[in-house]
C-alpha cells in the first residue's frame, strides 16, 4: 500500500498534474505517510475524481449538441472519424469546432456570399426541377446529378473520338451522325439480302420466300426420313450408303 500511495504521490507532485490534485493535509489524522518518512496529502482525491468523471460524461453530451450543431452549419463535413469509438476526447470536440469557425471565417471572408433569401431561392429551384420533395433530399440529387453528368460527359467524349468528330461539336451533330451511320448500315444490310435472295424489289423478295416456304419443309421431311431408313446421322452419309446399295 505504501508503495502504491508512493507512486501516486510522485505523479502528483509531477509539473505535468494539475494545482488542485495535491494539496497538504492539515489534519493529523489525515496524513498518510511514505516510505520515505514524508507526509503526503491526497484525501480529497475521491472527490476530484468523482468531479472529473462527471467531466467525461457530460463530455458525450456537449460532443452530441456539436454534431448536431455542425450537421446544421456544416452538413457537407458529415465525416467524423471518431464516431465508432466510445470514449470522447477533448480533441474530437476541437475538431468538430475547428471546422465549423473554418466555415464562419470563410463565409466572412467572402464578400459576395449571396443573402439568405437568394439561397432559398436556389434551392427550391433546384427541388423543382429535379423533383426533390424535402431539404434532405437536396444533397443526395444533387451527388445522383453529379454522377449522370459525369457519365454522358464521358459517352459524348467517347462518341466523338469514335465518329471522328470535333470536341465542340454539340449533341445534335453526334446524333444526326449516329442516325447516317445507322442508315448506312440499314442500306448495306438491305443490299446484301438482294443480292443474296437474288431480287431487287420487295415483292420478288416475298414470292422467293413462299417458294422456299413451300419446299424447304417436304425436302426435310424426305431428307429426315432417309437418315432413319438407312440408319445414319449426317447428311454425307447418304450419297455413299445408297451407292453401296447399288
């Protein structure tokens, strides 16, 4: 015990403890005395103690009304690397302070920071137009606006570079291009049908169709039948099995 009341007594004679942790028994009955024959006087520690872990609780308290005061002054800083950990520092509250004097100062700073109504203004507009029912919506349009933009600019960056195009050309020449394009490949399959079904006009093209039609199915049948009468698989194989049966 004297060993333990030696120890706390060196840290609280120490320059780095505070005043009022250590102060003189006047009592005698009070002393306690150290391995080293000298009195020491910490019997009101309890009671500092006591105080100080009332400090930590109310600690949390004052460091949950700053967050909230900072998602109303600042909701854009919502990250806080201390919130999973248990315990609050002083260093926590400094750094949720620290950011939002940072957004006072620069808003002082910056003469040209339109005026209360101005803003409201602007953002009901951008509620109307991108159909955002409440204020908490705002911010998470506003970063869906931010991607979908981000994406056509890349598309319309990529189509350019693809259709040859020059970087300012605005999006009705990419789609007046795109749409030739399409056409050019609409003709060219349109040509390649002609000239496969051996017609120039539709009206050949569907006559060829109805003879196939009506004699695409007999041949499959008689071709089927002779693949199980002379008992083979492939289609080469008939030609040298009925020349066998000659």
């Amino acid at each position: 015990v004297l060993k333990v009341l030696s120890h706390i007594d060196s840290i609280l004679r120490s320059p780095r403890a505070p005043p009022l942790i250590y102060r003189r028994s006047k009592g005698p009955v009070q002393n306690y005395i150290k391995e080293n024959g000298q009195e020491c006087g910490f019997e009101h520690l309890p009671l500092t103690v006591e105080m100080w872990a009332d400090q930590l609780m109310a600690l949390k308290d004052l460091h949950r009304s700053l967050r909230k005061l900072s998602l109303e002054l600042v909701p854009w800083h919502t990250a806080d690397p201390q919130d999973n950990r248990e315990s609050v520092r002083v260093e926590d509250l400094q750094f949720i302070v620290d950011a939002i004097l940072e957004e006072i100062e620069n808003k002082e700073k910056n003469s040209q920071t339109p005026p209360l109504p101005t803003l409201f203004a602007i953002v009901s507009h951008f509620q109307k137009l991108f159909d955002v029912n409440s204020l908490n919506g705002v911010y998470p349009r506003m970063n869906e606006v931010y991607t979908k933009l981000g994406e056509m600019t890349n598309a319309m960056r990529n189509l350019h570079e693809l259709l040859e195009l020059d970087s300012s050309a605005p999006p009705t020449v990419v789609v007046d291009t795109v749409g030739k394009l399409c056409d050019i490949i609409n003709e060219n399959v349109t040509e390649q049908v002609q000239q496969l079904l051996g017609t120039q006009d539709i009206h050949s093209i569907i006559d060829k169709l109805e003879e196939y039609e009506c004699f695409f199915p007999p041949f499959q049948a008689l071709i089927q039948d002779l693949l199980c009468l002379l008992e083979i698989r492939n289609l080469d194989d008939i030609l040298p099995t009925v020349r066998n049966l000659k």
